[in-house]
C-alpha cells in the first residue's frame, strides 16, 4: 500500500473517532460544556413585572394585590444590574404562578432609561438609580412623589440593598413573617374562620382567571366546530350582560362583535374543525378576553393549600354561581341552556363533563324565574360535592385543609337551615328554606363579590369603542352572531352568509329589544 492512501484511511479513522467522540461528549457532559461556556445558558425568568409610561396606571389600578412596590431602575447603571438579583429573591415571593404570598404584593420595575418613561420618572422624583417607592397600588394610580412632602402616602424604601434588608423592611410595614425561603404550599388568603362572608370579594380575580383559562383551553385544544359555535356564542353573550368583571364583559362583547373575524367560518379542516394560524390559537388566541394589564398566573380565594388542588374548578363555579344570579327572570331558560351547552361542548374533564350534563338533561320543565336557576344550580353544586366527598375521602385525593362540604355551612348562613341536626348530614337530608339559601346566594355570589370592586371604584361609568357603541345584546332576540348561531344549528354552511349579511347592516339597524346595552357595561 502506497503512504498517500495509508494516510487518507489514518485521517478518516481519526475524523470518525474524534466524531463519535463527540457526540458521546455532548450528550454525556452537559456540565462539562456548560463550565466552558459552550451551552445554552439556563433562563431565568423575572417575576418582576415591567412597567411603562403605557401600562403603569393600568396595571397598578387594576392588580388585586393590597401592595405595590416599585423599583425605579436604568438600563445602564452596573449596580441596578448587580441589584436586580437581590430584587427578584423577593419579587418571586409574591409575582406569578409559583408565589408563595399572592395577592399580597405587587413587585414592579420602570426602567427610567427608556425615552417613553422620562415623564414617570420626573412624576415620582428619581434621583438615583436604584430608587424603591413602596405604598397602596391606587396611590401610583395619576399619583407622583415628593421626597419632602409631607403625610405623602407613598414613601421611599430606606433598606433595598439586599434581598433580606427589602424583606425585613417589608415584614415590618405588613406585620408579616415572610421568609426567602418560603415555598407555595399555604393558602393564607382565606381566614380559618369560614363564618367571614367577605372571602368572596377577592374571588373577583379568579373568575378573570377561570375565564381566561376556560378560553385558553378551548382554543388549546382547538374545539370551536362548526356545530359547537352556536354554544360558544350563547355563552359569549351572557358573559357580556352579565360576567361579575367588567373587564371580561367588555373583551367578551368584543370576541362576540367580531366573532367571524377572530374565528372565520369558512377555514375548517376536513374534519369540521377551525384552522389555526402559526402560533397554535387563531386570531380569538391572540385577544384577551379578560385584559393583559393584570398579572396572572395564580389563585387567590381559590387557592388550595397544596398546588393541584382546587384552583380552576372553583373558579369556575364561583363564575356559574355568580351568572346565575346576576340574570332577569326572563333570561333564566336561556342562560341555563348556555351554561349546560358550554359545559357538555368545551369542558375537556371527561367524567365532570358527562354528570354535569346529565343532570341538565334531568330538568323536564324550563326555568322562568333567576330563583329557580339559581337553586338548581346550587343543589347541583351539592350533589357534586357529596359525589366527590366519597371519592377523595377513599381515594386521598382531596385538599386536607378544603375538604368537600356541603354549601352554604352554618357558619354562613344559619337561616338556611330549618333543621339543626348534628353529625354527617348528605345534602337531600337537610330541611333547606330555600328562601333563606337563594337570599344568600344573592348576596353572596352577587353584591359581595364585586364589592371589591366597587371599593377600589373599578365599575367607572367610562365609555367602551366605538364599534360596540350602538351593539345591543339581548338573550331574546340577539344580535348578529346570534342570529348566525341559530343558522348553524340549522345549517352550519349558512353561518358566514349571515354574519357577513349582519355586519353589513349593523351601522344602520337598531335592535327592538334592548336587555342590556353595551354603553352601560
């Protein structure tokens, strides 16, 4: 053999060793790579929420937290880089899905740097870089800072140059105990004292949430057909007059508006289902629903004590129960066929889904009064309840510190029992005046739960966009879509010739009957 091809073969067999090698080596040695700088760098992701001149009002007027704390930063300053570490130790405390404290603290960042908050920063007298201004949300709200000014109720964090100084001078302000290791496992947000019939204000938060996460499922799980639009829809237009939140009563008259756009009829797949574009969601993905300014991503009055527990199913009573007594009398038949439609169409529990639905099949007689709704709703909570009781007692699976109970307690409402019987009770037992249990539901599901709200003045009298100006929405004779929604369930092919027929009218038609305009939202 000559030297030439003995060194060609040589330097093939060394290619291929050093290649096998290798790969051997990246797949085996990711810590290796990872000291040489060579990988991916981990991620981490800020729980800080990034304010704007834009968003800041917003955010801070509309956060269920009972405090802000705001870090005024720049983008160039090395210590502000250095500190942010310090900073986020805290904020991962109190911000997003894994907090260990939610609802408690709102721990924000406007980066002063940036040309479009110049004047927010010259509102709140920045001088220097990092600067931490502490106080109630609604004080930032079109509020400012003076360093001298006297009985200014937003004040200036004096110990923020490490994480335990800032969380030490926190606990002082709050009276708390809170400690960088603490972990989301306890829910503190509801008092051990059930008798409080207050809990319910916060939940206001967690039916957005329920909201936003029930449309996030259905679009997940792309399940908006052609013979499932009609539902939605029906379920969209109670959700506008009647949705505990403003804030989802307006994004939900805009999906409704512009349903067609967001959900085109005509783009189905072959087997009857929506295409959706590159991001997985279609056009209705992109809205929120609810808003964007809010941070989500946990739970307050239904948070469990541990983190499977609880959470969207009580969120979503809680919104069923509060739909169910917000509606007219004249509205109970078609709000009870939108609830009982939505559930066996776009709920993705497959045994909830099924028992819920044959206990709507149940009802022979319609439902001419919002008293009569409302009790078959709640006693269908309680057969629930007492169906699960059983089953997380065999089997575990229960929340120890929220267990299944039969609804309302005594401790709530006394009045609602005729009988005083000691001991385990099941729900058909109990002497009910039902009287006494829908005045609780009323009060309970209905006033007390957007008194929140109300405190903080979220129900504004401001105006909504012009395109939904002169849309009305009736649950007897409804506008477009719901005109649409009865073509589909006639002929589904009939859906865009109507929608595209409504919106060509809309401008220059008024609707006989008016339950609820838009403007008064």
């Amino acid at each position: 053999m000559s030297r030439r091809p003995a060194i060609l073969i040589v330097n093939l067999l060394l290619c291929l060793l050093l290649r096998s090698e290798a790969a051997a080596f990246s797949v085996g040695s990711r810590a290796i790579l990872r000291s040489l700088g060579d990988t991916e760098k981990k991620v981490e992701v800020d729980h800080a929420v990034e304010l704007n001149a834009t968003n800041f009002d917003a955010v801070l007027r509309d956060t269920p937290a009972t405090y802000a704390v705001v870090e005024f930063f720049a983008n160039w300053c090395p210590a502000c880089r250095n500190y942010k570490p310090q900073y986020e130790k805290v904020a991962r405390l109190f911000n997003g899905p894994n907090a260990a404290h939610p609802g408690i603290i709102l721990m924000t960042r406007v980066d002063c740097a940036l040309k479009i908050n110049t004047n927010l920063c010259d509102k709140f007298s920045v001088g220097h870089y990092p600067m931490l201004l502490w106080g109630s949300p609604s004080k930032f709200v079109a509020g400012g800072w003076e360093p001298n000014q006297e009985k200014n109720e937003i004040r200036a964090i004096e110990d923020w140059q490490t994480a335990d100084g800032l969380l030490t001078w926190i606990n002082k302000q709050t009276s708390s105990s809170y400690g960088l290791d603490d972990e989301k496992f306890e829910n503190e947000q509801l008092p051990s004292n059930i008798s409080d019939p207050g809990q319910i204000a916060r939940a206001v938060y967690d039916v957005e949430e329920a909201t936003t996460t029930a449309f996030d499922i259905i679009l997940d799980h792309k399940m908006i057909k052609s013979e499932t639009r009609a539902s939605l829809i029906r379920f969209l237009q109670v959700l506008v007059a009647h949705h505990p939140s403003r804030r989802c009563r307006k994004g939900s008259a805009k999906v409704l508006v512009n349903f067609d756009d967001f959900s085109p009829s005509h783009m189905q797949s072959a087997d009857k289902q929506e295409v959706v574009n590159n991001n997985g969601k279609g056009g209705l993905g992109n809205f929120p629903i609810c808003g964007k300014e809010v941070p989500r991503g946990y739970w307050i009055f239904c948070r469990g004590s541990q983190n499977d527990t609880r959470g969207f199913s009580c969120g979503l009573w809680v919104l069923l129960h509060s739909l169910s007594v917000r509606i007219d009398d004249g509205e109970s038949q078609f709000t009870f066929t939108a609830v009982c439609d939505f559930i066996h169409n776009f709920f993705v529990c497959e045994e909830c889904r099924q028992h819920f639905y044959q206990m709507c099949s149940s009802v022979t007689s319609p439902f001419n009064k919002t008293r009569d709704f409302a009790l078959w709703l709640w006693s269908t909570h309680n057969q629930v309840n007492e169906r699960l009781m059983k089953l997380e007692a065999s089997l575990k699976t229960g929340d120890p510190k929220f267990p299944k109970i039969i609804w309302p307690p005594k401790q709530l409402c006394s009045s609602c029992y005729r009988s005083h019987h000691h001991g385990d009770m099941k729900f058909r037992q109990i002497d009910w005046d039902q009287d006494e249990v829908f005045k609780f539901l009323t009060n309970y599901y209905g006033n007390t739960l957007v008194s929140l709200y109300k405190d903080r003045e979220f129900l504004r009298n401001d105006g909504i966009d012009g395109a939904l100006e002169d849309l009305v929405v009736s649950t007897n004779a409804v506008v477009v879509p719901v005109g649409a929604a009865l073509a589909i369930a006639l002929a589904s092919c009939a859906f865009g010739a109507l929608a595209c027929y409504w919106r060509s009218q809309q401008k220059n038609r008024k609707y006989k009957y008016q339950l609820h305009s838009l403007k008064n939202i």
